[in-house]
C-alpha cells in the first residue's frame, strides 16, 4: 500500500487539529469533554424550538430560536455544519464556526469567530432538558446548566501524506468540476 510506504519511510507531514473543550456549568458531567469536530444543542422533543442564548466572550452574540446549533472546528466546518449550510474552513483556520439549526428566523445565518474566543451557551425551552452532543457522544442537559465552549489547549495531530492537499479532497468529495460546464 502507497499510504503505508509513504509513511514507514517517513514521507507526510504532521497537521494539528484544534479541538473543542467543553465545560458543563451544572449537573451534568461527560467522561471526555473534547470533540473534535463539533458541540451542538438540540431540542429533546419533537415539538418545540428552543432558545439558545450566545455570548461571545461575554458579549451577546444572539438569542436563537431553533431546533439547535452548532459550534464547529474547522475540521468540523466539513461534516455536520456543512450539511446545515454552514461555510468551509480551511483546516489551518483558526476560527469557529456558529450554525443555528432550522431557526425561525430565516435572517439568522452561521457566524464565523476567532476561536480565542470563549463561547457561552444558554438553553432554554419547554421541558427539563436539551441535548449537548460532542461529535458522537450526547448527555442530557438540564435548562439551568450553561455550557462554557473553548479551543483545546490540546491538540490531534494528524498525518498528511504527499500529494494529499485539503482543496484536491474537498473537489473530489464535493464532485466539484464534474459538470464539465464549470
């Protein structure tokens, strides 16, 4: 195998992927509170929307009624924000993306911010609870918790083996250029 060649004989690079760390302000504990691509709060029902105050080091961002949002990584800004309509990041970018979910308001669209920024949550809806997920790993959150988001101090590293370069990756997956048109 190519990839196994290149990398026994020392041929890649090393990239570091930033990561979310995640403090739960309440009751709620998860074992491993990173992730690598994304938090996201969502509703627990079917029913209703909730509301999601964001604050942006400690500035109010915006008072989102939706069925939930995402904050993205770049590594992130390419799986489940990408699917709701959120930009690409480049991985080396050093930013967060924000991404309501389905929210009322249809002038409401995703925020990008420096990840130095801390980013505040703070739910609130019918019922007890709402869904904090951290990419694959969910916990159910009381509305009197508040979530505290921040880069990592820590970082994934990851390897790049030649020729592999994010914009060749992002054309093929995304079929850019198939239309011969473009």
């Amino acid at each position: 195998n190519d990839a196994l060649n290149d990398i026994f004989n020392n041929r890649y690079s090393i990239i570091e992927r930033s990561l979310l760390e995640i403090e739960f302000c309440g009751n709620e504990t998860i074992d491993f509170n990173f992730a690598l691509n994304e938090l996201a709060v969502f509703k627990t029902d079917t029913s209703s929307m909730i509301n999601i105050s964001a604050r942006c080091d400690k500035q109010l961002l915006n008072n989102y009624w939706a069925d939930g949002l995402i904050v993205a990584t770049p590594t992130g800004s390419t799986a489940y924000s990408l699917s709701v309509g959120g930009p690409i990041l480049t991985p080396d970018s050093e930013n967060f993306v924000i991404t309501p979910l389905a929210p009322h308001n249809l002038t409401i669209r995703p925020v990008v911010v420096p990840d130095t920024y801390e980013i505040e949550l703070k739910v609130d809806g019918r019922g007890t609870h709402f869904l904090a997920s951290l990419d694959y790993r969910a916990v159910a959150v009381e509305f009197t918790s508040r979530l505290k988001i921040r880069k990592a101090k820590v970082t994934l590293k990851t390897l790049q083996l030649p020729d592999q370069f994010f914009f060749n990756t992002l054309r093929n997956k995304l079929m850019w250029g198939v239309d011969k048109r473009n």
